[in-house]
C-alpha cells in the first residue's frame, strides 16, 4: 500500500503490484482482488486482459470475482477487453459542444456500478482553488464515491474502456470514475468542470444515468438553456475547454436540485493527455 499511495515511500506501482502479487499467492483475499484489478487496468505493468480473466475464474467461490464475471461475459469485448462497439452519439449543442449517447450501458451494468458504490458512497467534495486539496462546499451536496486503481476491477475498467471509445479518448486519460447520488434537495450548482491551472486540462465530462426513477435533477447548461435528463444507460459528454486549454465559460452548467426519488450518475473526468500514474495524486 505505501508503494501504491506514495506518501511514506516513494511511490512504485511496478513494485506494489509484485508485492500484491506475492500477498494473492499464500491466500491474502483482498491482495488477490488487487492484483487483479491491476493486471486489467494496467497498474505496475501493461495490462494483461487474459491474466485478469483467468484470476477472476479461479476465485469461484468468490461472490464478487462470479459477479464481475457476470458482466464481463455480457459484454461485447475483444479479446484484450476492448469494447467492439459503442452506440452512436447525438450532438445536441455545438457551444458548448454536447453530445448524448442513448443506452451506452445497459441496464445490469448500471445496477452493478450502483451495488458496488453504495457501500462507500459519502459526503462529495471540490477541489480548492487555492491547493488543489479536496474539500466540503455548499456548491455540492451530493452523497459520492471513486473507483481509483486499487477499486477498478476488471468489469468496472471494461466500461471505463467504452466511455473512453464514446469519447474518442484513451482509458488512462480518465480520472477515477465517480458514482454520484442525489436525494431531494441535494444538487450541483452552477460551476464548470475545467481546471483553473494546470498543464493537463480536464477536457471533457463524461455523466451516466444510472437511474431514472426520480423528479428534477436535470442537468442544465445555464448560458444556452440546453437541458438533459438521460434515461438509464444514457450517457451525456461534453467538453469543458477550447483547444488551448482554457477553460470554456459556455461549459458552465448545473446538476439541479432532486425534488423526489434519488437520482444516480456515473461520471469521469476526462484529461487531455494520460495521468501521470508516478505522481502520488495520480
């Protein structure tokens, strides 16, 4: 863990993957679970899709490796876990430029990402301006969580893999996907996605509906009026910068208030070149 976080010892993915590996081998079920989100997502090495198949098999007795499987067998992969198709989108707003994806995961794809993260859903954050530091504000009160690498199992990287496809991105420029749950009354006022400095821009946003059974919570783009509120599966991409990086005022937009039911997104942030995976904040 200490080589995998990079806040006691210099950070080393390469060797924190070995040492889960070793940890997975005499019966250490979490390192087990680790290491195999490593080798399909590529952590400490290129990833291995067949490696992280057959580790998932030989965790049968596992509730968690057999539901994985579940949703991995359902999909439609190349063999390195590639998707081989991705719905077309639909450009709804050229500024900012907005682009809908109807049924971009199916409807047991968005129930899995809402079972694993309810577990771990907690008060959301935002970044400081000032240090980069995520912290509590009014501006956000939805309940959230972060599938970083050590979470990315090989079901939630293969869709990962297919908003990278819709978006015409890499998988590795993509922050950790978040699952987001709005209750009545909670909501995302009005800000924009991009980052105010940087040298690697937050391009674009990439939202899932994972839901649809609730009132309100529509996502609005509050300089044209553009509205959207998906059905289950849809996805909504929109970009969050010009092409020199700074960031896109007619991109600022709201999640607004639920008014009934909960409502529940994924969303990941999409950078404008790959992570740099040796820095401790990924």
């Amino acid at each position: 863990m200490w080589h995998l976080v990079g806040n006691v010892i210099r950070r080393d993915l390469a060797a924190s993957r070995e040492f889960f590996r070793r940890s997975a081998a005499v019966g250490h079920v979490e390192a087990r679970h680790i290491y195999t989100a490593f080798a399909g997502n590529g952590t400490g090495a290129p990833s291995d899709w067949p490696l992280a198949l057959t580790l998932l098999r030989q965790m049968k007795e596992d509730l968690s490796a057999r539901r994985q499987l579940q949703m991995i067998e359902a999909m439609n992969l190349t063999s390195d876990g590639a998707p081989i198709f991705v719905p077309e989108g639909e450009r709804l707003s050229k500024s900012p430029e907005v682009t809908a994806f109807r049924g971009l995961l199916t409807l047991a794809e968005c129930q899995f990402l809402a079972e694993l993260a309810k577990p771990r859903l907690e008060r959301s954050v935002v970044l400081n301006p000032q240090t980069g530091q995520p912290m509590l504000n009014p501006v956000r009160t939805s309940d959230g969580m972060a599938f970083p690498l050590m979470l990315e199992n090989p079901a939630v990287h293969a869709l990962n893999r297919r908003l990278a496809a819709a978006s015409g991105t890499q998988v590795t420029q993509g922050e950790p996907l978040q699952i987001l749950r709005y209750s009545p009354g909670q909501e995302y006022k009005a800000h924009v996605d991009a980052l105010p400095v940087g040298t690697n821009q937050r391009i674009l946003t990439m939202l899932v509906y994972l839901n649809e059974d609730y009132a309100g919570g529509e996502t609005k783009f509050l300089e044209t009026g553009l509205g959207f509120k998906g059905r289950t599966g849809d996805a909504l991409l929109f970009r969050n910068a010009s092409a020199d990086g700074r960031p896109d005022p007619m991109a600022r937009h709201a999640g607004l208030p639920v008014t009934r039911g909960q409502k529940l997104i994924a969303s990941r942030w999409i950078r404008a070149k790959p992570l740099d995976l040796m820095s401790p904040t990924g």
